[in-house]
C-alpha cells in the first residue's frame, strides 16, 4: 500500500510517500522557522497561512522525487491532532479532499503515535543495521511539546508509564537556549554548544531522580543555569562548558528514568523520538546504558527525530492497512491523549 503523509500541527510543512512493500520512496519538509524567528516563538495565525501556501508545492515536489503520479496512490494519512488547530485543519482539509478526489481512504494520525512509530519504518535504499524493534518496548518520547515514557504493548496500545509535570525536554532546551542569548530556534545551537564544553565543570540537579517514580520536571534545571550563567564570567568558554553541564544533566535524567521505565514494563528495549532524540549525547549514552544490561535502544535516523511526514504516512499506512478509515468530514483533535488510540489489528 502507497500512502501519502502530510504533517502541519505546529510549524513544519512534511510530506512523505511511504509504500509498505519498500519502504520510505520521499519526504520533503518545510520549516517555518524563519517566518516564526522574530517573534521568539511560533505564530499559531501565521502557521497555518504558510502551510496553506506550502502544502500543494511540497505534494507536487514529493511525488515527483518518489516518481509516482497521483492515481498510484493508494490512501492518505494526515496529522489529526495534537497541535495547532488551524495549522492542523490545513493538512486535515487537503488530505481529505485529495482522497476524496482519488477515491482512496484517509486516515487522521496522532502526532505522537507518529514520532514514536518513527523508528519502526523501512527507508528505501538505506541500510538497515539492526531488525526493527517490535512490541513489547518502553517508548521515551522528548519533543518540544512532550516528554513521557510509554509502554507500548502492542502497536495502538499504549500505557503512559511517566511524563513531565511541567516543561517539555525540547522545551527545557529551547528555553535555557534564549535565558542564554542564543537566537530562536536555540535547543540544536545549544547542543552543538556543548559539544565545545567541558565535562563536570557545571554539574547541575538531575530532577526528581533522587525518589522512585517515572515522572519528569525540567523548569527548575533552566533557572539553575539561568543563575550559573549570570554569575560566570560570560565568556564563549564559560557559555559552552554551562550548556555541556545543562545537556548533561538532561541526558543523564532521561537515561536513569529510561532504565527505571524498561524495569519496571519488564522488557529489554527502549525506543527513543521526538526532536531531543536528535541529539548525539543522549543516543550514545542511552545506547551504552542499554547495552550494559544486555538490552538495546534504537532511534530513527536523526532527520526523522523532529517533525516530518515520513512518520505520519508510515503510521497511516500501518492503520489504513488494518482497514482503519473515517469517513469524509473534516475533523481535527488539537488536544488528543494517545492512550485512547485504538490497537492496531496485526
Ligand atoms: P510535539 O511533537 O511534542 O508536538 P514538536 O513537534 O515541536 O513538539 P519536535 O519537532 O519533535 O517537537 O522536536 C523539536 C524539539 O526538539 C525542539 O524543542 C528542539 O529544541 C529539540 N531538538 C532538536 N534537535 C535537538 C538536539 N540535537 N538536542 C536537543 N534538542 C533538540
Ligand atoms: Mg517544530
Ligand atoms: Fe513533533
């Protein structure tokens, strides 16, 4: 099965072909970073205009780079939620109406069943080094929005294990980033910082790993650095060796909480997505982590951490091809729990 995948909850435009024989055939992604930059944040009005602007262009580029024409479509699957609601709409809208006009299935994906899904997908042409990870695994999901562990049972069925109770690990980067001066976007500037830093020169709390429990809390840990950095010399040196304390405190959070998580659902695999997944320090100390106890954590490659319609169009594929569809009507669901999706029939 053939789906096309299109992305639009929040500030990315993605568009994928993802076909269930051979794997990912395109994706094709448009940030809006630069339209959102001099507000410091993103301008949910402004969001869904631009997607409305880049979604038919991003079609027609996608198909072309998959080499395959419309009709050799065989469903569509959109971002139905969580997300922006007019960001959303534009996406929910033209899947819709494509599928209509192609007679063909569309299916409306949870956001972050797609991140987690991520890791599960076939890139065509790329060379797969490990077996996909199947159910049962502990998924550790960091995004801007989201840091949660979850225990996915089976594909659709989810248990929330743990989450944040107040920001999000992409958020708690983001936001150190700006208390920092680093310009909008600043959680990928920040990493790439750290990696000029120095190791134990700036050792900050690793929140909430001092008690039992899965849940997080990273909004402490900014004003920790916040005052760390106003009181240094404010040297680039100094503001590298602060950002490698700050990353190194958020990694060594997610990794204790990772191995508490695979304990406790008693299994030996951790999935990691979501845009914080990108980063270098916390894939090689999670991957060692899990290594040591004669288990494994798999990622997606990182261009699939963040968001993207490669992972929508895959999780689409997988419900489409259960038979999962609605019927035409427009339908968004801005705040959505993904413990209530249904498990997807094998
Ligand atoms: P959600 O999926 O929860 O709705 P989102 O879609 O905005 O949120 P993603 O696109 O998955 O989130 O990820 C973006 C986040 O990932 C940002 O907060 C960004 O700072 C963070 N991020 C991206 N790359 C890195 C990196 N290398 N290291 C740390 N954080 C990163
Ligand atoms: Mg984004
Ligand atoms: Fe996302």
């Amino acid at each position: 099965m053939r789906v096309l995948g299109i992305e639009s909850s929040c500030d990315e435009t993605g568009v994928a072909v993802y076909d269930s024989d051979r794997g990912l055939r395109a994706h094709a992604l448009y940030s809006q970073v630069e339209l959102h930059a001099e507000y410091g944040g993103v301008v949910p009005e402004l969001a869904s205009r631009d997607h409305v602007r880049k979604l038919l262009p991003l079609i027609r580029q996608t198909l072309a780079e998959s080499g395959m024409s419309l009709d050799e479509i065989d469903g569509v699957a959109y971002t139905a939620g969580p997300g922006l609601v007019g960001a959303l709409l534009v996406g929910a809208g033209v899947a819709r109406a494509l599928a209509w006009a192609l007679e063909v299935p569309a299916v409306g994906v949870h956001h972050m069943e797609g991140h987690l899904l991520a890791p599960l997908m076939r890139i065509e042409g790329g060379t797969t080094m490990q077996a996909p990870p199947a159910p049962p695994f502990v998924a550790l999901l960091v995004s801007g929005g989201h840091t949660q562990l979850v225990h996915v049972e089976a594909i659709g069925r989810y248990r929330l294990l743990g989450e944040t109770l107040d920001d999000a690990a992409g958020e708690a980067f983001d936001k150190t980033a700006k208390l920092m001066g680093l310009p909008y976007p600043g959680g990928p500037q920040l990493a790439r910082l750290a990696g000029a830093g120095r190791s134990g020169t700036f050792r900050f709390a690793r929140p909430m790993t001092d008690r039992p429990g899965l849940d997080f809390s990273f909004s402490g840990l900014k004003t920790q650095v916040l005052l760390a950095w106003q009181r240094s010399d404010g040297s680039d040196a100094t503001r590298a060796d602060v950002a490698r304390g700050f990353e190194e405190a958020v990694v060594e959070t997610l990794v204790i909480k990772c191995l508490r998580a695979v304990e406790a659902a008693g299994v030996d695999t951790v999935v990691v997505a979501g845009g914080v997944g990108a980063n270098l320090r916390l894939r090689a100390a999670l991957d060692e982590a899990m290594a040591r106890r004669g288990g494994r954590a798999c990622f997606p490659p990182p261009a699939l951490c963040t968001d993207n319609g490669a992972m929508i169009a895959f999780a689409g594929a997988l419900r489409l091809g259960a038979g999962e569809h609605a019927d035409a009507a427009v339908r968004v669901q801005p705040r959505w729990d993904m413990t209530e999706l249904p498990e997807i029939a094998a």
